[in-house]
C-alpha cells in the first residue's frame, strides 16, 4: 500500500507512517476493545499534542 498521494498532497500520516493495528479492518472504532483502545489512545494523543501551525488552539 503507498501513501505517497497524500503526502504530496500535504497530508503526510501523523508520524510519518500510517498506525497499523494489527487484526483490525476497516472500521477501527468498532473494533474488539484492545484494538480501539489503542486507536483511541492514538486519537486522545494526537488531538493533546500543541498545533504548531496555529499557535494556541483554545485561545
């Protein structure tokens, strides 16, 4: 699988790489509980990091 039309785009996965789940498909949320939590702590992790581009998000 190449993600190279999105990073040209602008759009590059956070971290450089896609996260891979090991077992789980298509709809990550509705996954067995140990595979969404760990797309979930992803999730609550990417949205806690500061947003360089915009200085201070709740502002």
């Amino acid at each position: 699988m190449k993600f190279a039309p999105r990073a040209a785009a602008g759009y590059p996965c956070e971290g450089g790489k896609p996260l891979v789940i090991k077992g789980a498909y298509h709809e990550i949320l509705f996954e067995k509980d140990a595979m969404r939590s760990v797309a979930l702590n992803a999730i609550v992790e990417f949205f806690n990091k500061p947003n360089l581009s915009s200085g201070n998000r709740f502002a």
